[in-house]
C-alpha cells in the first residue's frame, strides 16, 4: 500500500532526490519539502486523503513559482483528455492570494478542494499509509526507485483534479468555501522540523478527564517535569545547550534563575516577588536523530496493578511529549508480544486492559527480537517492574539483548521510577524519580452515571430487521432480549412489551470482534450492560461495556467446554463451571476461582435462551450481492433488477422491475459502496441496510432497510415515514434522584415499573440518585415520572435516543418526493 501511493515514474513531472527527503520537478524546481508532504496529508487524512499525483499538481499551483511550473504537467503523455479542464482549475489555484499559498491558509486550500474528492482514499486506509511513511517501513532506494511510466495511472491522478474544476471555476469560490472549515491549531511551514505539540497536549487532558485513564494521565506532566530523556527535536532550543524546561518553584537552590532569562530586571523582580520563576531546570540538549524509538512494556504478573500504570505513563510521556518530533511503536510483552496503538483515547483504554498471567516477560521479550531483528537499529526502551530482573529467565534475556536495549526503566507499587542508560557493556543508573501517587491521584467529584452517547456504535435513527444468521440469543436480567449476529452486530428488540412481528431491533454494537465463540449479556447497578464475548480457539475473555464502550481483556486458560451454557451473569460477576472447577469473572477481566457450584442455574439458563429462541427464530430475507446500481429510464434506483419505488398504496418498496435501461451507473469503490459521479454514494451493508449519501450537503444521509418486496420504513437523522416497525422513538431512563418520605410506597412503585424483585427495588431506592434498569417510551417515562412524583419522590428524566427530540413522521409520498427524489435528481442534474 505504502509504495503504490509514494511511487515515482520515468518521464513524470515529479520525483524524489536527496534520499526522499524532497519531492522536485526534473531539471525544475523544487517542489517541497517531506516534512511538509507528511505534515499535509496528516490533515487532509481526516477527511481521506487524495491520489498523490492530484496533490503534488495542487502543491505545485500554489508554489512561488506554479504558473509556470503548470506546463511542465502539460507535457506528459497524450493528457488531451483531462488537462483542458485540468489546467484551468490548477490556474485557478494560481490566481489565489498570497496568503492563501503559504502556511496554514495553504492547508485550508488544500482541505477545501480535496473534500470527498475522486478517488479519495479511505480515513482508514489514509492513517495506516501515513504510519508505515513516518515509521519507515521502506528502504529509501527502493521508493526512490523510479517504474516505468503509466498513462492510465497519469489519466486517473489527471482526472481528478478535471473534476474540480467542475465544483470551483473561480479563485473566490475556493475562499468561499475554506470559510465553513474550522481554523487549523498550527502552522505548518516549509521548513524542517516543526510541531506544536498542541495535540499530544489535548490528548493528555482528555485522558485526565476520562474515568478510565484518570491514572494514567495525571502522571504524564510530573514525568514531563521530572524525567530526564533527551526528547530528540530536531529543531534547535533558543539555548545554545538546550532551553529552560521549568521556571517554577523546584528545582535545586544552586540552579537559581539568573536575570539573563528574564526579558528585563522589572520583569525578573516582579516574577520572584510572586513565586513565579524562583529556580531553573535546563532540559536536556535537543538531538537530532532518524532512529525511531521503540517502547516494550512489561504485562506480565509483577507488573499488575500500580507498576504497569506508572509504565504506560512513562511510555505516553515518552512518545507524546509536546517538543518531540520522532515516531514511537509500542508493544507489550508478556508470554508474547502485543502491538499497541496509542493515538486514541478508546486505543489507550484498550491497551490498558491487556494482561499476561507469566510470571516474567522473558518469553515475550526473547520473542520480539528473534521476530523483529530490524529494530536492532532503533532506539528500544524497556519497562518493567524493579524485581523482575531478579528472575533467572529475565536476567538471561535481558543480558543477552543489552547491546540493543539503550534504556531499561524500573518501576515500582510506591510511585518510584528509576532510569538506565546502556554504557558499553553495563548499565548505568542515570536518575530516581519518586511520584506521589496519593497526591496526583486524588479523587474526582463522583458525579451521576448520566449515560453518554456510546463510543462504538453507529447511530442508526431507524430500527433493523431480525439477521438470518443469528450465531446467540442473550437475555439480561431485567429481560431485555439481545442477539448477536453473524454479520458482527449486536442488536436488542427495541420494545420487550411488543409483539414480535410489531417492532424492529436496535443497533447497541457494531464490528465486535468475533461471532465463532461463547457469549453472555449482564446488567450492572448502574443500568449499563456488559457482553462477555469468549474466543475458544485462544482462550480469551473479552468484556464491553455496551454503555460506554470500556473493553478489558484476559486469558481463560481453565475454560473447557461443557454441554450447559458455558457462562452466566449472576451477583455482578460472570462464571464458568465444568468438571476441574468453577471460576468468577468481574467486569474488569479478573478471575478468581470460586467454591460456588452453578450447574443447574446454567442449565436453567440454556432452557431460559431456547424458549427466547423459540419465540424470536424468524426473519426475512434482504439481499447483499449486488453487482450493478444504476438510476433507470424511470429516474428511479435499481439494485441488479430491484427497483426502490413508492407503490400505489403509498408504501415505500424494493420489487422487481422490468425498467432496466441503464441512465446513469453507479461506480463500485468498495465492497457494499457505490459511487456516481457527482460523488454521491450508496452503502449496502450486509446487515440490511442501504445509506444513501448526498454530495449535496442539503439532503441529509437516507437510511433504507434492504428487504425485497416488503413494506419498509426510511429515515433521515430528523425525519421518518412508512412503515411502524421500523420507527425508532425516543426512549427515556428514569433517574430517581431522592425517594422522600414515603419510601415504602416508592419500593413498590420502582418493583412495578421496573419488572423487578422487592429486594432489588429496595436496594434502588436505598442508594439514590440510582437509575431505574429499564428503558422506557417517552409516554411511558412520564408516566412512571407522574406516579413516582406523587407519593413524593423527585425523579429525572433522560433522553436515551441518539436524538433528545423525537424523530418526526412525515407522510411517504412527501419523504419519497422530498428525500430520495431529490437525492436521485441531484446526481442526473449533476451529470455531464
């Protein structure tokens, strides 16, 4: 992937010189710098990046010297196809201001032109690109290395940029549209070697305010402050031996700070006078270095617990400090070794999950560099618990790679983190740094679990039919009917009091990670379900949170088939029993064993699941393959011979039609994705649902569920029509915030409402605010809210949808008119 998208052609109007490092015209100008491509493509990935001969012509325009560097463009192979219009729009990228050619107004140029352009290339697939780019994963020769040129390869970069002069025939057009982009938080310049670091900073306070990462985050400045290892920027300090790291109050009496860092004396008294700068710490001169670091984070059994946070504090301090420039791979090492991605909150917490059950890390770590023995060249940390290396096999591992490890970093349960360096064939112990932990830690205000809009699911605004490969039947304990199907999905039936044929499924989870193993669906006190997902084949236990996304992860090697249901949600703890033992499993992963024999509650349990089997084991049939989407002579949507249509009774339908004359066809970009040329585009997921996608920002996403010959529902994130099955309306958690009085009458109005035991209506009501267990209709909900408020209890109320508004109804004929209409008229009016 990465040297198809970088690759240079013979007879090109681009290439690499200076060992990649500068993209130029041959026997021309410069065109620019790799810091700058890198730096460029880090912001247009978040929109999908363009093909990069596309954005080395639009790079090329804006340059100093681009009305005529244009022409040498003009002289590759037969362009007479696409450069007429292709030349006028890069001579409209020309004719742009100054200001819009340099820095970050440059950027915006960039950002604006290049939104859901042809042939864009997927986020997903951008951010992978760029990673293999910035951590090297090519030889230099070799993406140097010219291929023999390509015309069709040439047509397509070519094409691209002839399709926005459709969209931006003025230089005023392209302004006007970089004033609905949001304002960039950093220059970026031709020149080498700059980063804010304003990123890194916010992911930090992000991993502050989240519960999960609390920990972990309030560590990450004190280490910043405290740890001394050379940050490798490669842009030089305004001191000559490195700038001033600190001007705080600590530090050591004989480093007081002098006048010469301050502006003025004025300035310099005032700052002393009010504590501000009472002494100095010099940061460690900056390097200037291409040696990628790699960080390995010990997992296994000594470093549970506290060490293992203080470690993946050391390491986030380590790859996500504010003046570094230099990339960081992560891994943890256990039995084995793990990649980690760190770039993400979800990526982090995941991480933090990863336990290893061997008592030292000397596996893994043997492991990683019998596999890995290129980065014998890099620059490798080690992170481990301070007695690990007391450990036989540690210590005949840790000897036998010493010439390639440069830093072991010690940890402990105190907060204490001691640093070596590699000095010839020792190791030299070079600081000891003492964290207080109980003062860094201290608690936030515990506020109301108020539920948030869940980080790994799509919010669908309209409900699913049943799948026709269902892989488990779940039923929570409050009955909340779930199922897991075999296109990775999650769903729950949206209304437990309907009749089945009367309401559809909710999406709760998409993407999970497998559907070949065990499964089983809990509800916690805070009203939040947990799935345990069991992947027999490698013996792990995976454990989401279905609420807020939270997943951990840990190795069941006690796990054995048995002929029950293998595992069952019972006291706020998942357990498995087979002949050896039983065992417990909280919600964070922990396995304990257990003295409690459950083997007729979990046959009780696998009877339980068959009868909801029973009663739920129906569906229809939607079809995925589809091979050609066009729009017909009727101006209507075909999918292969299935026309999208509104009949004569006024129900929108998928049927059969004998109007196959192809007006407009569609383009496959992916597998289930479609696209016309107005870049308007149809998703078909496997799961049975079409998205419609506009490139008119004034039709909004359409969602469609793709049955044949049945009557269906269709929305847009505000409104629905048709069918009731499919309508998704808002529902509300009730929160009771404090019982009153009459308490006794509160218990048994929380017991009818909540379908559940006294006992637990009990507990509810003792330990307000607490948050009834059922999800609730908006009539209902104010209903339980009325009755409760009149014995005297004060109760809140929660929109749970993914909208607080009801999603209005509209009549078919005016959706259909308005909505899929007009996304059909949009691209025929669009086409040329």
């Amino acid at each position: 992937m990465f040297y198809d998208y970088f690759q240079s052609y013979e007879d090109y109007f681009w290439q690499w010189e200076d060992q990649t490092t500068v993209l130029a015209i041959p026997d021309g100008n410069t065109i620019a710098y790799k810091e700058l491509i890198v730096q460029t493509l880090d912001k247009l990935s978040l929109q999908g990046i363009p093909p990069f001969g596309a954005l080395i012509m639009a790079i090329i325009a804006t340059n100093a010297t681009g009305k005529t560097d244009i022409k040498k463009i003009a002289e590759i192979g037969d362009t007479k196809r696409h450069f007429s219009d292709a030349y006028a729009f890069l001579s409209v990228l020309t004719a742009l201001p100054e200001t819009y050619k340099t820095g970050e107004k440059r950027v915006q140029v960039l950002q604006a032109i290049f939104e859901e352009c042809h042939n864009s290339i997927s986020h997903k697939k951008s951010q992978q690109i760029l990673m293999d780019y910035k951590l090297k994963r090519y030889n230099s020769y070799k993406l140097s290395e010219k291929a023999v040129f390509n015309q069709s390869n040439f047509s397509k970069d070519l094409q691209v940029i002839s399709l926005l002069y459709r969209k931006y025939t003025s230089a005023q057009q392209i302004i006007d549209k970089i004033v609905a982009l949001p304002e960039l938080e950093e220059s970026i310049l031709l020149e080498k070697g700059q980063h804010a670091g304003k990123e890194d900073s916010d992911l930090v306070s992000q991993l502050i305010e989240d519960d999960h990462t609390f920990q972990v985050g309030s560590l990450i400045k004190r280490i910043w402050g405290g740890l001394h290892i050379p940050i490798h920027n490669a842009q030089p300090s305004q001191q000559s031996l490195g700038g001033v790291s600190d001007l705080t109050n600590k530090g050591e009496f004989d480093q007081l700070l002098i006048s010469e860092y301050a502006n003025d004396d004025l300035i310099f008294l005032s700052r002393l006078a009010n504590l501000e700068a009472l002494y100095m710490q010099r940061e460690a001169p900056p390097t200037d270095t291409d040696q990628p670091r790699i960080i390995l984070i010990d997992i296994s059994l000594k470093n549970w617990g506290t060490p293992k946070t203080v470690a993946f504090a050391i390491m986030l301090a380590i790859a996500k400090h504010p003046k570094a420039v230099i990339d960081c791979e992560v891994f943890a090492i256990g039995a084995t070794y793990y990649p980690i991605q760190i770039n993400t909150i979800d990526a982090i917490i995941e991480a933090l999950q990863l336990l290893d059950g061997s008592l030292n890390a000397a596996n893994g770590l043997a492991e990683f560099f019998e596999k890995n023995p290129k980065y014998k060249n890099r620059e490798i940390f080690v992170i481990t618990e301070t007695s690990t290396l007391k450990q036989s096999a540690m210590f005949k591992v840790a000897n036998e790679y010493q010439s390639v490890i440069k830093y072991w970093i010690h940890t402990d349960g105190d907060g204490g983190i001691d640093l070596y360096r590699k000095q010839k064939n020792s190791k030299k112990h070079i600081q000891h740094l003492q964290l207080p932990l109980q003062q860094l830690w201290k608690k936030k205000k515990k506020r109301l679990p108020i539920h948030k809009k869940e980080l790994s699911i799509t919010a669908y605004p309209i409900l699913f039919r049943n799948s026709q490969k269902i892989k488990k039947f779940l039923q929570a304990q409050n009955g909340e009917i779930f199922i897991v199907t075999g296109e990775r999905l999650l769903l729950r039936f949206f209304d437990k009091s309907a009749k089945v044929y009367e309401k559809g499924w909710e999406v709760m989870y998409e993407n999970l990670p497998i559907i070949a193993g065990e499964f089983e669906i809990g509800l916690l006190e805070d009203g939040s379900y947990v799935l345990l997902i069991f992947d027999p084949q490698h013996r792990k236990i995976t454990i989401l949170n279905i609420n807020t996304g939270h997943k951990s992860t840990t190795v069941f090697k006690e796990w054995k088939s048995t002929t029950w249901n293998n595992f069952i949600f019972r006291g706020q703890k998942f357990h498995h029993t087979n002949n050896k033992g039983s065992w417990s499993i909280d919600t964070e992963g922990v396995i304990k064993s257990s003295a409690v024999n459950l083997q007729q509650v979990y046959k009780d349990r696998s009877k339980e699941l068959a009868a909801v089997a029973k009663t739920h084991s129906y569906a229809n049939s939607i079809f995925k393959n589809v091979k050609t989407l066009f729009i017909n002579q009727d101006d209507k949507l075909v999918f292969n011979v299935h026309q999208l249509y509104l009949n004569q009774g006024n129900h929108i339908k998928i049927d059969t039609t004998y109007s196959l004359q192809h007006k407009i066809t569609a383009k496959q970009q992916d597998v289930g994705r479609y696209v016309f040329n107005d870049h308007s585009e149809i998703e078909i997921k496997r799961s049975g649902m079409i998205i419609l996608r506009s490139s008119s920002s004034d039709i909004p996403d359409i969602y469609i569920p793709s049955l044949l010959n049945a009557s269906l529902g269709a929305a847009t994130k505000n409104k629905f029509a048709g069918n009731n099955y499919y309508y998704k309306t808002s529902q509300y958690r009730i929160i009771l915030d404090h019982p009153g009085t009459n308490k006794l009458e509160v218990i048994k109005m929380v017991k009818h409402y909540d379908i559940i035991g006294l006992a637990d209506a009990k507990e509810l009501v003792d330990t307000t605010p607490s948050e009834l267990r059922n999800l609730y209709t908006k009539q209902k909900a104010q209903e339980a809210k009325t009755a409760l408020e009149n014995i005297g209890a004060k109760v809140t109320l929660i929109a749970s949808s993914t909208s607080p508004n009801e999603i209005e109804r509209i009549s078919t004929t005016s959706f259909f008119s308005t909505y899929i209409d007009g996304f059909v008229q949009h691209i025929i009016a669009h086409e040329i």
